[in-house]
C-alpha cells in the first residue's frame, strides 16, 4: 500500500487548506440525472408486480425457489431454470416498529417494517416490505400476511406496487 503512494506522490489537501483558501475553490451545484438497467430477474419481477403477480427463479442444483428472483444461484455457481408464480402472501420472518423517519425525525405513528417469507419460495426467501392494518403490539413472528395492491391504474412495475401486507384474518 505504501509503495503504491510512493509511486505517486502527491500533496494532501487538509480541510484547513480549503478554509484557509490555499487552493482555488469552485463552489457549484451537481445536477444529476442516471439510468439503468433492472436487468432480466428484477425487469420480470417488476412487470409482475403490475399486474399483481409475484413470481421467483427456481434452481434445479439446490431445489430452491429465490425471491426476489436471480439469474444465477449464488450458492449452486449456476444459472437458474425457470419462473415460478409465487402467492402474493407469506409470513412475517422479523419485523421492526420504526418511530423515527429515514431523516431521523420523530414519526407520529410508527411504520412497520418486515422481511416478509413469500409463499411458494424457499424458506426465508422473501422481501423487505411494510405492515399494515395491525397494531404494532399485535405483529408476532410466523403471523400469516396478503399483499394489499394498488388499484390497476396506480400499479407502475414497482414493489411499491404492494402497499404493505395486512394479517390474513382467521376464519373459524
Ligand atoms: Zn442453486
């Protein structure tokens, strides 16, 4: 590592030197715009999330379904085989009551946050998504969930396309 740096020798600039105006000092504001690709797995996941479909990869080397899903096992070095049209429900795996925001402000009303196990896919196979129409005392581990979707001209190919998960109520 050192070597490297005696390679290219350089001055380093301190905060001080800046504040100081040692250097000349440019200030502008960036205007970025970017782009890309889904890629093959996540492009069909999310043209099925529009029309209210869930659908996973399955590898014949291991035998499990991959939710989301993914062109390649990770764990068998191989490509995956086919599309599997997973159930739009599952169950609660670990979840989090949230009362504060990404920004770190107090929420009024905390958020649910769960890894919700997908039916049809390997265990623990799942995704991250929101709770809803639950108190947060109420959220057990193993508790049965369905996907609540958007109405069709809300949907746009998004896992926001799913507005949370809500408990699957028991009949008896
Ligand atoms: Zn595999």
């Amino acid at each position: 590592m050192s070597s490297k740096i005696s390679n290219y020798p350089g001055v380093e600039i301190t905060p001080e030197d800046v504040r100081g105006q040692k250097y000349l000092l440019t200030r502008y504001e960036t205007d970025l715009r970017y782009a890309f690709s889904s890629g093959v797995a996540t492009s069909r996941f999310l043209r099925g999330l529009r029309r209210k479909e869930l659908w996973g990869r399955e590898c014949d080397g291991c035998g499990r379904v991959l939710v989301p899903p993914r062109m390649y096992c990770e764990a068998c070095y191989r490509p995956t085989d086919r599309w599997v049209r997973l159930m739009d429900k599952g169950k609660v795996v670990t979840f989090s009551i949230a009362h504060v925001n990404s920004d770190a402000s107090r929420r009024k009303e905390p958020i649910l946050v769960s890894v919700i196990e997908i039916a049809g896919a390997s265990p623990l196979m799942g995704i991250l998504h929101l709770l809803g129409e639950v108190r947060p005392e109420k959220v057990r581990i193993g508790m049965a969930v369905e996907a609540v979707w958007r109405s069709d001209d809300e949907r746009t190919g998004a896992i926001t396309d799913i507005r949370y998960f809500r408990p699957i109520a028991r009949r008896s």
